[in-house]
C-alpha cells in the first residue's frame, strides 16, 4: 500500500502523523486488496479562510484500487477530526467494496439468489 499526503496551510506534529498512519492501516485490515502494489491512498489536506469557524480544515481522501476509486471528504475544524470523519466513510465504502469484489462475497449472493445455502 501506498501512501501519498500532501497538505497546503497545515503542518502535522510527529505523534499527529503516527496517528494518521494508524488510522490509514486500519482500513487495510477491511480489504486484503488494498496491501497490493497496485493499490494507493492520497490524502490532501488543505486549510481555508472561511467566515465558520468549524470548516476550516478540508481533508480529501482518495483511495485507487483495483477496478474502482474510493473518495470522501470532510469539513472541521481540526485536520484530525476531519480525518476522522473521512474514515468512518470509507470503512463502509470499502467494506462494500470488499463485498462486490470477493469471490466468497459473489458466490453467497448467487446462492441467495437461486435459493440455496453456500456452506
């Protein structure tokens, strides 16, 4: 798995940075695919001026897999709460894609489909 991070108006401390990447490695956890070579995940954050306090901070992360891009996005006030939100998103979106591209996955949903059981 790769990681690409890039931020524009915020600098992480170390122990922040830890964070993230443990964070990161837990999605990893939800899909074997996302450990490949041909996997990567891009994390940008980026601080703007706005009249709300609570959305200053847009952290975008984008996670290339194989046959499909995962993206989510999210608005706070600290680049640590916003990546925390864009996480909770993407557990479900990867494990919905784990779901579609599993061969144990596809072969439930045929049987459930024709009536009988896999097991």
């Amino acid at each position: 798995m790769r990681v690409e991070h890039f931020e524009k108006g915020i600098s992480y401390n170390a122990d922040e940075l830890i964070l993230l990447a443990k964070k990161l490695g837990r999605l990893a956890t939800y899909c074997r695919f996302l450990k490949n070579d041909g996997s990567s995940i891009r994390v940008e954050a980026e601080r703007r001026d706005t009249k709300k306090n609570s959305d200053q901070v847009k952290v975008m992360v984008t996670v290339h897999l194989p046959k499909e891009v995962l993206r989510v996005e999210s608005r706070k006030n600290l680049a640590i709460e916003a990546i925390d939100s864009c996480m909770e998103k993407l557990e479900e979106q990867v494990k919905r894609y784990k779901e579609m591209h599993t061969g144990r996955s596809r072969a439930h949903q045929a049987a459930r489909k024709r009536g009988k059981s896999v097991d």
